[in-house]
C-alpha cells in the first residue's frame, strides 16, 4: 500500500461550506492549530507535540491547495518545535527550569527585520519562476513573518505575537481566496488567541521584572 492511498481518507470531502467541500485534513488541521495556540498563550509544554501534528496536517491541505511555501514551511515549524521545545525546558539558564519571558532586543529585531525581507525576496523570485503558485508574494511574505514570529515563540519574545497577528491579518484572506473557508475561520480565532496570549506573556513580564526590582532591593 502506498503513502497516498495511506493518506487518501484525510482528503476525502467531510462537509461542505460556502459551496466548497471541506476535507478531514483541513478539519484536523482546523482543531490541532487552534488547541496549540491556546497552549501557547497558556505556555504549557504540550504546545509544542500538538504544533507539529498540526504542521502535518497542514503539508497535505497546503500542498493541495498549491501554496507551496506555506507547505514547505511546515517542515521547518517541526524543525524549530524541536528547538523550541527544548529551549522552554532547558533554556532558562543555571538553577532554572524554564524560559522567562522577555523582550526582543534591538540587535534579534535587526537581524529578524533582514532575514524577512532577503526571505520573502527570494521566495517571491522562487515561487514565481519554479511553481504555478497565483499568490506568489503573499505566500513567502506569510511565510517570512511566520519563521520570524516562531524564533520569538521559542525564545519566548514577547513581540512574537505582534508579528503572529501581523502574519494573520494576510492570512485571513489569503486562505479564503483559495478556497480554504474554514482554516481561513481559523486564522481569525488566531488573532483572538495572539492578543490573549499577548496580554498573559505581558502580564509574565511585568511580573518577572517587579521580582527581579524586589531582590534587587533586598540584596542592596
């Protein structure tokens, strides 16, 4: 038996909405993304397991619908879930546990600032001229933001969730140009799960920065 005829039931048409049918892929994918963010916002571990089943199930409907960078860009989410995963564990430094929340610096915004603009260039260029992809720039610039705000996600910067909204105010309409009504639906919920989750990382960072003030005072 081959992949495909392995993968086949999770293509198969479920309901239909908007006079487009909707696959278990896209459904699963649907359920997973939207558990994950929530746990993200909440920074529990498990995030990171349930992102990469998510990003599998986003391969196969991305691949499908022809936004090829978007597909490709799966693959390095489960490699920087891997990363991510064990900088949340271990990257806390000596005598801790776990990541603090904190601020991007200047010198991370420069060089993530550089590599979205080369990376959304080049995957315009790519995307052009190797696929039949109709939203090229749309697609690597999603893409792009993507990349940067997953690096502040597995730093746990703060400012990562301003670039995870910016990459879903494209998003939105970009899946329902292409036909991808509910993961479309998805990516608002998105958007309310980003501010939420911005909102608990602010209040994380207030609080490790008016602990830090109180030790420092009793040390003094």
């Amino acid at each position: 038996m081959s992949l495909a005829n392995v993968l086949e039931p999770l293509q198969q048409p479920l309901f239909t909405l908007l006079d487009t049918p909707v696959s278990w892929t896209e459904v699963l994918g649907f359920g997973s993304g939207a558990l994950c963010v929530w746990l993200v916002a909440r920074q529990h571990l498990a995030n990171w397991p349930i992102g990469i089943a998510n990003n599998l199930f986003f391969v196969l409907l991305f691949t499908q619908s022809g936004l090829y960078a978007d597909a490709g860009l799966q693959f390095v989410f489960i490699a920087l879930a891997a990363y991510g995963w064990w900088t949340w564990t271990h990257g806390g430094g000596p005598g801790s546990d776990t990541l603090p929340v904190r601020r991007t610096s200047r010198t991370e915004w420069i060089w993530l600032l550089a590599a979205g603009a080369v990376g959304t260039l080049a995957l315009t260029l790519l995307l052009d001229r190797a696929t039949d992809s109709t939203v090229p720039f749309w697609d690597a610039l999603t893409t792009a933001l993507s990349l940067t705000a997953t690096y502040g996600q597995c730093r746990k910067r703060l400012e990562s969730w301003w670039l995870w909204i910016a990459a879903d105010v494209v998003y939105v309409p970009l899946y329902a140009y292409k036909g991808l009504y509910l993961t479309s639906l998805l990516y608002v919920g998105f958007m309310a799960l980003c501010v939420i989750g911005l909102r608990g990382w602010t209040r994380d960072l207030a609080g490790t920065a008016s602990g830090s003030r109180r030790v420092v005072g009793v040390e003094a």
